[in-house]
C-alpha cells in the first residue's frame, strides 16, 4: 500500500502555499522567526471547523494528540495563549483576501447557472450570528442582543460564495453590497432588504441586470403594460415609473414590475427588474434561485464553527468566519475538481470521522474496488 499522509494534510495541500506566504508578506510583514505564524494559525482553525472544535483548549489539545503529524500538516505547536494572541492581533483581511484567492482557483471548474443567458449570475444576502452583549459590547444589535453579519454574494456557478464581509449586525446590507464589484453583464437577485433606488440606477449604469422584490410603499406609475401569460402564473407585466419625490431626485430610470402566483406556496409575488428582454417566467425562476443562499447559510452555521466563537474581539471573530468560508471553498475546489458525485454536507461528515486517517483523500470518495471480488479464483470457484 502506498504512503500516505493524513486526511488534514492532503486537504490543506489544497491551498496554494506560494499565495498563501505572499499573502502572510503583504498583510504582516517581518515577523520573528520564533513567532506564531500564518500557516500554523491556519491549520489550528481549520481543525477548529473539520474537527468539530469548540474551544481553545480542545484545539490545543487535538494537535498535541497528533504531534508525530506535525511534520506533514508543516505547522508549528499550538499553545492556547499563542493562539489566542495570534486571532487577537493578527489582521483578519489576510483571510478576507486568501477567501478571493481560492475563489479564483474555484471559479475555473464548476458547472454552470440553470439559464441560457451568459452572464453571472450572483444572490445577495447577509445572515445574523448572535452573541453574548456582554462579551462583545461593540456588536450591539439592539438593548436585548448583540450580532455580527455575514455578507455573502454567492455564485450560481457552482453554488460558492464569490463575496463576503463580516460586519457588526447593525451595518446596513445596500451599504455592503456596494463594496462588491459584479463582472458587467451580471445579474444579481436579492430581497427587500436591498431596496435603495440610488443603488439600483448604478447598478444599470454599470451594465449589471438585478430581479428583486419591489417595495410595498413604492409609489409609481405605469407607461407600459404587456400581455401576461396567466398559465404560467403570471398575473401582470408592466413598465413603470417611480413618482416619489425620491425617485425624481435620483432621476431614475423606468423599470418592469412583473406580478406572479406561486401555486406551489399560493403566493403572490411582485418583482421588478432593469431587464426588459427576458420572459416574465424567467424573472419569476430567477428570483427563485434566490432560495439557494439561504440554504448556503444553513449549511455553514450547521457544519463549521461560526456560533461559537474563540476569541473575544472582533478581529477574532471576523477571522474565524472568514477561515470557514475558506474551508467551503477548498472543500467545493475538492469535489469540483475531482468530479465527486457526493453533496458537500456527505464529504464533509466523511472528513471529519476520517481527518488523522493515513489514507489517500481521494479514497474516501470513490473507494477502490474489493480485491476479493476480482479475484480470479472467486471467479473460478462460482463456475
């Protein structure tokens, strides 16, 4: 049987070391060479998030179980109090721009969005992460709790976040979303939470379509109205106006309001676009996708640590986050690359039984064939 290293190790040789040193030169310079450095913080967090680890000590202590390994994982050891200073101190952008780095590598392998237009297309949301108000004061959300955000804009090719910020809870999702820069050609979908009329003009300035929800007290008129085809649930399709004073201030440009009866959940939906050329189904079926970052938000807040936290500062909490969208990406560039047919959430569950395993990673996925079975002298005897 062929040498191999452990499940961990075979992961992280996922991460391009080349970028990842450069990175660690840009963001923190010169160190002392007895200093606890990037990688070993890296791979601390990530047996944080693969092992299932809650806190400082388990993490310690899990890497002091697997010291013989430590030659393969290329870390230094980990003490608490090092640890601890090292998510203190050490800048979280480093991992916000490792998370672009990967994002890269992925976006080259995975399959396409469900339409026929070319373009990106791209869902916009951010989800609460609830803390103690006493522990992080400086998150305050309202007078009874306390909250980060996390700000994702995930790409349908492939289903892998693309953008993503951590914020303290109260920080406005449009202010966010205007930090991201969409390829021209783009389509973006988001809810309600994104209604800002300024923000929608720039985004038909830039060349980038968007399909949301249209506001309850938007006040408008209509200039066009098309043919509605009620068979496929579509109650209307107009070309409007918007008549706020707002609106006038802004100089907004017409948009289409689209009115449609989800049988499926006996709703009904009103949405408006910048895009005047596709069906009024596909608004409809775009808007829909809009469910697939919902479920991105479930499945890291049940599979990776980002509830409970390690660290009492804001740029520890920002950085354990961000080393979790980091593991989802090098877990999707894992499945992508080598065509595994498994959902994320079954490569996961087989990782983390599997994560000091000497075996070779691909194994775990697509087991080799039972030598027994093939053996010719099985075959022999059933003749």
């Amino acid at each position: 049987m062929p040498h191999s290293s452990t499940v961990l190790s075979q992961i992280l040789k996922l991460v391009p070391r080349h970028e990842f040193d450069k990175l660690s030169k840009k963001h923190d310079g010169p160190r002392r060479s007895d200093a606890f450095n990037r990688w070993t913080q890296f791979v601390a967090l990530s047996v944080n998030h693969l092992a299932g680890r809650s806190s400082l000590r388990d993490i310690e202590s899990t890497l002091a179980s697997q010291q013989h390994l430590r030659y393969h994982l290329g870390s230094d050891a980990v003490s608490r109090s090092a640890f601890s200073r090292a998510n203190q101190s050490l800048t979280y952008r480093f991992f916000e721009d490792l998370f672009s780095t990967l994002y890269q590598r992925c976006s080259h392998y995975p399959p396409k969005h469900l339409f026929k237009f070319k373009g990106k297309l791209f869902s916009l949301d951010a989800s609460l992460i609830d803390v103690s108000l006493k522990i992080f004061p400086g998150a305050e959300y309202n007078r009874m709790k306390a909250a980060y955000k996390l700000h994702v804009g995930l790409d349908h090719d492939g289903l892998i976040p693309a953008f993503a910020a951590v914020t303290p809870g109260k920080t406005g999702d449009t202010k966010q979303a205007r930090l991201m820069h969409f390829p021209k050609g783009s389509v973006l979908v988001f809810d309600k939470g994104y209604s800002s009329y300024e923000w929608h003009n720039a985004l038909t300035d830039k060349g980038i379509s968007f399909v949301t929800r249209i506001r309850g007290n938007a006040k408008y008129r209509v200039i066009e109205r098309r043919e509605a085809n009620q068979s496929q649930g579509i109650t209307s399709d107009q070309t409007i106006e918007y008549t706020s004073n707002r609106a006038c201030q802004y100089q907004l440009r017409p948009v289409r309001r689209v009115g449609y009866y989800d049988q499926a959940t006996q709703k009904h939906y009103v949405f408006i676009t910048n895009h005047f050329r596709w069906s009024a189904k596909t608004i409809a079926d775009i808007y829909r996708q809009r469910w697939q970052v919902e479920l991105f938000f479930k499945w890291i807040k049940q599979n990776l640590k980002i509830k409970a936290f390690i660290g009492h500062s804001d740029n520890a909490v920002m950085t354990q986050v961000l080393v979790a969208l980091c593991i989802y990406l090098i877990l999707a560039f894992l499945k992508f690359e080598s065509g595994l047919k498994q959902s994320l959430q079954q490569i996961i569950r087989l990782l983390q039984v599997n994560l000091f395993v000497k075996r070779p990673l691909i194994e775990l996925f697509k087991p080799p064939p039972d030598p027994l079975e093939s053996s010719p002298q099985i075959a022999l005897w059933a003749t």
